[in-house]
C-alpha cells in the first residue's frame, strides 16, 4: 500500500507510529494500516544502555543489523534475538510509550532530504539502513536516494507526559511502504555473501569454500572456510580461516594459504595446523604424490642503490612486486622441513605439476622487448628427483602449460603464438588476448590446433581424470566445457552463465561450479553426469528484493557485423512510460560479462529509475578471432561506430526509451572510448569515463602495463612510426570537438591508466570552458575497492546522471556543493 503524493502538502508535517509506518491526519483506510514493531523491555539484552555503555556495544549493535537483515520487520515476522522470539505487531502510537524498537520504511521516487523530527521520546537512537544517524536537539536529516529505505528507532520509551511522536518536513517526502520490499542497494551488493574460491578432495569426499561477508555496522570483512561432505554436499565443518588459495592432497589434506600463513588441515577431524608463518608473496600451493606440498613465496631482493634513489633495471622495475620476486620451495608437513628449489633473478611461477612423477613446470621471466607483446618467458622443466632442468620454450605469453598423459602439453596462448600454428586462415594479425588450446610434442614443439573451430575464448585449463576441463568467455558468458578425446568441446549443463571458479575429483566425475548470471546471484551448482543441484545459492540475500528484468538485444552494423548487447529494465518498469538511458561499454576486448554484480552495478543503475544497455563492439574476445582482430590498431577506430549506430537501434526498437536523455559510461579502455566518442558525436547527454585514457603516448609509456598492452592493441606501432593512431585517436588532440558534459573519474594511486591521463582532458576542457568535472578517489589504484569509497563513486555517477538525464541536481549539489568565489 503506498499514499498518493498529492494527499500530502509538501510542508505539512507527517506523523509516523511505531513499526513500519503509520500517518497522523489521513483518511481512516490508511490510519487503521499500520505494522507495529513488537516492543523489547528496556531491561532486555536489547536495550539503548546495552547499545550505547556496554562494553559489548558494537556486537549488540550488529548482531541486531544482522537479525533484521536476516528477516526484515513485517507484520507477524519474529524477530530472534538472544533472549527473545517475538512476533512484529501494530499499535497506535498513544499507548506505545514503552521502550522499545520500531521500524520504519520510506520509498523514495527521486534524492530527497526530508527532516525527521522525534519528541516525547527518551533517548532514542536511530538508524538508516545499517548506519547509525544523530540526532541534534531531536531532529535529523534523511538522506534518502531513490528506493526503500528502513528507519529503525530503539528508545527508552516516553518522555514524561508528552504524546510520542515522529515529524517529517520538507520540500519532497518519501511514500507509504507496509512490507519491507524494495529495490537493490549498494551496502546489499557489497555486503551479502560471497564465495570467493573452491577446492575439492580428488576422492570426491570433501568440497572447500572460501567465503567472505562485510558487515556495515563494523566495516569489517569476515572470512571463513566451509566445509562440504561429498557427494551429499551437506555442511561439515566451518572455520574462521581466511583462505586465499586452497589444494587437496590425494590423502584428503587441505593446503590453506592465509595472508602470510600456510595452513593444513584434516577435514575428518577437524584439527588445523600451521606450517609457515610470516611468509610474504605466499600462492599456489600444489601437492606431490608423496604428500609433500610445493609453493610460491616472495624473496625480496636487497637494494644496493644510494639511499633515496631507485634506478629503474627494466620496465617491469616499476612493479613492486618485481623486486619481490616469487621462488619454488617444497614443504614436508611432518617434520616442517623446508627445501627451496628455485632462485632465479626474476622468480619462477609453477604452471603444473605431474600427475604421476616427481616433476613439474615452471616459467621464469626474462628482459626482452624486441618483439611485441615486449616480454619473454623460459618455459622449463624441473626434476624433483635430481634436479635436472629441461627447457622447452622461449615464448611471449604464459596463460597456462600443462602436462598431457601421452608426455606432451597442452597450452593456451594467443592465436599469433609458435608461428601463428591456431590463428584462422587469412587473419594477417590476431588478436592475442583471445586464448586457443594448442597441443605441442614431448620436446615442446608445435604439434596442432585443438580450437581453431572454436569460436569461445579459453580463460582456463584444468585436468579432470582422463579429461579436460575448460573455462571460457562464449560472448559475454563463460561457461565450462568438457574436452573429449576427439578435441570437442561440450558445455556442461549449468545455469550459471559467468563461470568464476570450478573444480572436480580425480575421475572428473563430480564438478563443482562457482559463478552467478545477468539476473541470477552468486551460486555453487554440483554436477554429476547430466543433473545438476545448488550447494549454495545467494538469491537468499536479496529475498524481498525486485530486480529488473535482463533482455538480449542484438543489431546488425552497417557491414553486416552481429553486434551482442543486454539490457536491463527498471524493477517497476511500465512500457507506458519514457526512461532515461545509461549505455555501459569497454572495448578494451574483454567482453563485459553477464556476472550478477561487479564494480558497475548495472541492477543498481536500473533501480534508480534508468534503463542499462550494455553492448559487446567489435574487438571483444569471445566471439571469433575475426571479430577480436578488430580491436589491433584500432583505439576507437569501427568501435565508436558500433556503440552509435548500437544506440540508434536501441531507441528505434524500444519506444520507452527517450532519445533526447541518454548517457554513456566506460572504464579503462572504456574510459577512453568515452572521451574518443565525446570528441566524434554529440548524441550524449552526459558522458562518464573512469580511468580513462586521453593521450595514447603518454599511457603507453606512463602507464606500469601500458607498453605490453599496446604491443598487442598496437602490435608494431609505435609514437615514431605510428603517429596517425597515436595522435588522431587521442580525445586530448581533439578536445576542442568536445561539447558533451564529461565527469572525469580516477583513483590517484592508479598505476595501469595513472591519473595524468584524466588531468589532461580536465585541463584542457577547463580551458576550452566546457563542462567538465573531475573527482579522484583517495588512495584507490585502477579499481576502487574500498567499500565506502566504492559507495561514493558510484554516488558521484549516478548524481551526474540524475543532474543531466533527469533534470534533477541536488543529489550532486549535496554531494559537491559550490565553493564561494570559484565558478563551477
């Protein structure tokens, strides 16, 4: 039930009772509508002393967030706290003058800032969401975007005399919600639960999960390690045990590297023992047959430069972790004795190890830039029994090598390696972003093509009894094949479309899967054969929660070229009415996946009242290597058309699309091609690019990975030789074309795209007095990964949309106001 807007003045003042809401002076229909919080005797656990004195404050204050994340407040729901299982129930607000806890929701249509007056009321202690407010003089200001939001007051109950009351004011007032649905919010997509990584037993006796929560109260992160008895999957154990990488030995012991710890456990009886501490760089723990475990771990190196002075060696030198480099070492968990195997200048990484025998597969790294993509890795083979080294190759890219039953190896690489042996005929230059399965002979020479019919991408390889396993991006999903004797690839029954982990026993039997899809949140299905059952299933944290419908939208471009795209709709979409437009690209030959959620939360996007479409141009991997080939010396080039013309058949098929409100963002790659199509069509709004790359020298040469990337985006082109692409296609050269308002995001630490590239294109649209905005995150790097920094950046974006697609500006005035004396 909600109230109609224009039953209630914007000054009149409007009074809320206890639970969900309630509204003084309305017809009688609505006043006898009310949910009611069941009050707590303030002598209970649950009390504003216990909240605000105790030493165990904080804990009191989350485990009730938690309860009431878990089952929101609704009418006859209970609420299960320690000590108390009681029900939510109405009361009119005269005889609530008890202590007590009442709930409050207030559906908001656009960003308002409505004042919340409280009087006859001891005490009482507020919050929004999951986040505690303060009132002054008892009044607070609501800051209320666009959705549902849930008031909680916990109070000592009534101030003498005076009648409880609550007031709202204000230029705008948020509706009437009686149930606790809503629409999805920033804090549900940062803080439900998350897998992060699996393992399983090659017996098929256990499956491990790594899972993290962060609770919003506390802004701590937990981790922890479940558990699964196979082939059941019921839970078996759970740990407190933060796992960054996991490995079963045949014996059914579990490897955990957490932080700078390498633990073992025994899932049978539960005991969990340390190995190694304070082990900086620790990955990739792989077992031997004889149950000894091998791992990386850092080495650093000594300085000998005068202090306060670095001399760069190579361009790797830039990377911190290039003085760290990662070498082999060899565990005995019995006797925690410790053998190093490797010390090579530049670190070694552990490709496999094999299946049967006492050797395995390393890659070391060499300086060498005579051919792109610019570096060089000696693949070699390493004895364990005596220590003999074998090498096999010289290659320039190490995506994955792995050892066959037949003594070969399979490897994936992109389709110009070992002479070109997988890339299609009559392809001059491939893309070598988009990986191919290439099988090469004993001695590490070029055998054949296992893929060259395969249009999907291969992201991972991975051996599963006498089989194969493989991930890859198939257009904007990635899902997981089997790889018969033949050399075919068979997707596997999955409903998961974005496949981010997997594993699977000995006999590659039993698979485990991890991932989530466009309108389906994170999940573990266990396969089996054909038939497939969820171990775990993330839709539990948005029960109540209506997300906007996911539809496929594909348009031919102009030579013909199938263009892929998705979008999504608002959750209260009406076909009736006219929405605004946000278009999300990359461009930069990922394909921009199907995952539930990610650093561009298109969900959220769509329930601030807009339409998404996401569209795949031309240069994505996952789609052929024709289609990727497109992405080489390109930088804009086809692709900005493709996004245009992607635009103008979007409107022309979807008359609830307004085509005079439509706005445009990409990141990175992205980022660039929204400053590139900024300064070649004026069809934008309003423009955002994150990270984004203005001049293409200076990234090549400025950004940590810039000169690798551009040696396969602009294989052989170089500032010298290739001035055409490195100056035409840079928005700064043409910035003066730029009419379109552009907000500018970056994190300043960012090494990959570093923050100059953002200070260019603001200088020079400042001087050109255009509108321009540029907002750079406190210590965040290419991603912003800080949860309350990651709140406001994606605030900032959505206040520039609402500012130039709606009309609406004061979400942005309130998050930037004007500073007098300075123009904006």
């Amino acid at each position: 039930m909600s109230l109609p807007r224009e039953n209630v003045p914007p000054t009149m003042p409007i009074l809320l009772l206890l639970g969900l809401l309630a509204w003084a002076n309305l017809a009688r229909a609505e006043a006898d509508a009310l949910l009611i919080a069941e009050l707590l005797a303030a002598d209970s656990p649950l009390s504003v002393y216990a909240i605000r004195e105790r030493k165990e404050a904080a804990n009191l204050e989350q485990a009730l967030l938690a309860a009431l994340r878990r089952e929101p407040p609704e009418e006859g729901r209970r609420i299960l706290f320690p000590g108390h299982s009681r029900a939510w129930r109405t009361i009119e607000i005269a005889k609530a003058r008890e202590g007590g806890l009442w709930a409050i929701y207030l559906e908001a249509d656009r960003f308002m800032r409505p004042r919340l007056r409280l009087s006859g009321l001891r005490e009482p202690l507020l919050w929004l969401g999951e986040r505690r407010l303060e009132a002054k003089e008892g009044e607070v200001e609501l800051r209320l975007t666009r959705g549902v939001h849930r008031l909680l007051l916990l109070h000592s109950g009534a101030e003498g005399e005076t009648e409880p009351s609550l007031r709202l004011s204000g230029e705008r007032l948020p509706r009437l919600r009686l149930a606790p649905s809503g629409f999805v919010e920033p804090e549900r997509l940062t803080n439900a639960r998350t897998a992060e990584r699996l393992a399983m037993d090659p017996a098929g006796r256990w499956l491990a999960v790594a899972y993290r929560r962060r609770e919003e109260t506390t802004g701590e992160t937990d981790r922890w390690l479940a558990i699964y008895a196979l082939p059941e999957g019921t839970l078996h154990t759970s740990l407190p045990v933060a796992a960054d990488a996991l490995a079963f030995s045949n014996a059914g012991r579990l490897a955990i590297v957490s932080g700078e710890a390498l633990l073992l456990l025994d899932p049978l009886s539960g005991e969990l023992k340390t190995l190694l501490r304070k082990r900086k760089g620790l990955a990739n723990p792989r077992w031997l047959g004889d149950e000894t475990l091998l791992f990386l771990a850092s080495e650093p190196l000594e300085g000998t430069e005068p202090k306060g002075l670095k001399r760069l060696t190579a361009l790797e030198d830039r990377w911190p972790e290039f003085r760290a480099p990662k070498q082999l070492f060899r565990v005995h968990p019995e006797s925690g004795l410790i053998l190093p195997l490797s010390a090579r200048p530049l670190g070694v990484d552990l490709l496999d190890v094999h299946p049967k025998e006492a050797r395995v597969l390393l890659g070391e790294r060499l300086i060498d830039y005579e051919e792109p993509p610019h570096e060089r890795f000696r693949v070699f083979e390493l004895d364990l029994a005596n220590g003999a080294e074998r090498e096999l190759a010289r290659p320039r890219q190490l995506e994955a090598w792995r050892y066959r039953e037949d003594g070969g190896f399979f490897v994936l690489a992109g389709p110009n390696a070992f002479a070109g042996g997988c890339r299609e005929e009559g392809l001059e230059v491939a893309n070598d972003y988009e990986h191919e399965l290439f099988a090469l002979n004993p001695a590490g020479g070029f055998e054949r093509c296992l893929s060259l019919d395969f249009a999907p991408s291969i992201a991972r390889l991975e051996r599963a009894g006498r089989g194969w396993l493989a991930s890859a991006h198939d257009g904007d999903r990635v899902r997981l094949y089997a790889i018969a004797a033949s050399g075919r690839f068979e997707p596997l029954p999955l409903a998961i479309e974005v496949i981010e982990d997997f594993a699977a026993d000995a006999e590659g039997r039993l698979i485990a899967a991890l991932g989530s899809g466009a309108a389906l949140p994170q999940r573990i299905e266990l396969l089996r054969g054909n038939r497939s059952r969820v171990l775990f299933d993330g839709t539990e944290d948005y029960r109540r929660l209506t997300l906007g419908e996911v539809r496929d939208f594909r348009f031919r471009a102009r030579d013909g070229l199938s263009i892929d795209g998705r979008y999504y709709l608002p959750p209260d979409f009406s076909a009736d009415r006219r929405y605004p437009l946000i278009v999300y690209w990359y461009g930069g030959t990922l394909p921009v996946s199907r995952a539930f959620t990610g650093r561009y939360p298109f969900h959220l996007w769509a329930a601030h009242g807009y339409v998404v479409y996401v569209l795949q141009p031309r240069g994505t991997i996952g789609y052929g290597q024709r289609f990727s080939a497109w992405h080489v010396n390109a930088w804009g080039k086809e692709t900005a058309e493709d996004i245009l013309e992607g635009v103008e058949a979007f409107v022309r098929a979807h008359s609830f699309v307004d085509p005079e409100r439509i706005g445009g963002i990409g990141a990175s790659y992205g980022g660039f091609m929204s400053m590139y199509l900024a300064t070649r069509s004026e069809r934008f709004r309003a423009l955002v690019a994150h990270a984004g790359i203005s001049l293409l020298p200076a990234y090549w040469g400025e950004g940590f990975w810039g000169y690798s990337y551009s040696g396969i985006a602009s294989r052989g082109s170089f500032p010298w030789n290739a001035r055409e692409l490195y100056v035409e296609q840079s928005p700064l050269f043409s910035a003066d074309r730029i009419r379109t308002p552009l907000l500018l995001l970056t994190g300043n630490q960012d090494r990959n795209v570093p923050p100059g590239e953002s200070h260019a294109i603001f200088t020079a649209l400042k001087l050109l007095g255009r509108e321009v905005e540029l907002i750079e995150v406190e210590g965040e790097d290419h991603w912003i990964l800080d949860p309350v920094k990651r709140y406001a950046w994606w605030e900032a974006m959505l206040a520039w949309f609402d500012r130039h697609l709606k009309g609406e500006g004061e979400w942005w005035r309130q998050l930037f106001p004007e500073r007098p004396g300075i123009a904006p």
